[in-house]
C-alpha cells in the first residue's frame, strides 16, 4: 500500500499522533472467569495495552515507554462471552518525563463507560532510567478534551503525592 504520510502537514502528523486509539474486542470463552463473564485481568490488560499504544505512538519509539502506574479501575457491569468490548485510550496530560492516558470500555455500543482507568507512563533511556520525551499537548487539543484532561492532570498529580 502507497504511503502518504510523507507529504501530510506537520499540524495533521501531530493530530495523528493525538488521536484515540480505539480497540474491539470480542468476548471469548477463554476470556471468562469462573462467573463465566470476562475476567478482570483480562479487562485489565485489554485497557492497559490501549493506553500504551495511545502513549507509544505519541512517543513514536514504543520500545521507549514504560508503565509506572494505574489509577482508579473501576469495573461497573459485567461483560459476558459473545460481547463487543470497545476500549478507547487517550493521551490528557504530559509532563517533562511522563505521559498520562485515560482509558474506558463500553459493551455493545452503548456509550455507557463500563471500566474506566488512567495510566501514567514514563520515556526511558536504554538503562531504563526515565528521560524526557518532548512531547507537548497543543492547547486547541487540551481545549477540546477538557475532560480527558482534567482526569489526567488528576491522577498525575495523585501520582507525583503518592508513589514515586
Ligand atoms: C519509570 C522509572 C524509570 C521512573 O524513574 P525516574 O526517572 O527515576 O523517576 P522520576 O522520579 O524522575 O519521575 C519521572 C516521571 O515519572 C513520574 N512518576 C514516577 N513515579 C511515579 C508514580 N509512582 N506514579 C505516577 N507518576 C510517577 C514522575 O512524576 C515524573 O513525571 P514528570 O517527569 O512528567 O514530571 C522507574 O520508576 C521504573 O523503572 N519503574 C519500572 C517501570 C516498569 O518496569 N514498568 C513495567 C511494569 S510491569
């Protein structure tokens, strides 16, 4: 397939990168737990790896990125085998050496979030020390996802107090 990215504008390269990442998911038999719905762990993962993505590709070097926290996953309703599970991943706030991505699922179209989360990631030089990563919000982006960014900014925050 031709590859035309070459000749986009810079604005629409960095909207790329900006943009949702957005994964389907069918509920399978091996994704269920002994209640016979899908298994926390297995939610768990289908969200933390949008979130990387989301955060990898805003990067552009995903080998870069590491996952230092997850905030928050609450799990509302339960997901049985034969659902659609749709997980929408992103980016809310960077700071010098993090980035920030918000992650929800809904079932079957219904707009609904049913697990929500918030990842903090951090850019990583070959000793896995944490490095910055240049990366900047434009603030037309932050205007337009005020919420995401919000929760982000949020649980960064909470982060920076708590943990590290
Ligand atoms: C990620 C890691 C390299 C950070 O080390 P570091 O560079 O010394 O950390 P710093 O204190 O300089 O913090 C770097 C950034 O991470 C953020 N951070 C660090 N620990 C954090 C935590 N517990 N929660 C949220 N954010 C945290 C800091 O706020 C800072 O963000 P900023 O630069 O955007 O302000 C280190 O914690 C690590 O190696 N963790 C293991 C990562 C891993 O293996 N993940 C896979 C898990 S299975």
């Amino acid at each position: 397939m031709r590859d035309d990215s070459a000749r986009l504008p810079l604005e629409t390269h960095v909207a790329k990168r900006l943009e949702p990442t957005i994964n389907t998911r069918l509920v399978k038999y091996e994704d269920l737990n002994h209640h016979r719905t899908l298994f926390a762990g297995r939610g768990a993962e289908w969200l933390i790896e949008a979130c990387f993505i989301s955060a990898a590709r805003c990067v552009g070097r995903p080998e870069d990125v590491v996952c230092v926290q997850i905030h928050g996953m609450t799990f509302k309703k339960a997901a049985n085998r034969g659902d659609l599970v749709e997980v929408v991943a992103q980016l809310g706030h960077v700071g010098q050496k993090s980035l920030t991505v918000v992650g929800k699922a809904t079932i079957n179209g219904d707009p609904r979030s049913v697990v929500t989360c918030t990842c903090v990631f951090v850019t990583v030089d070959a000793d896995g020390k944490g490095k910055p990563h240049g990366v900047t919000l434009p603030a037309p982006y932050v205007d337009a996802y005020r919420e995401v960014c919000d929760q982000a900014r949020a649980a960064y925050e909470s982060g920076k107090k708590t943990g590290a």
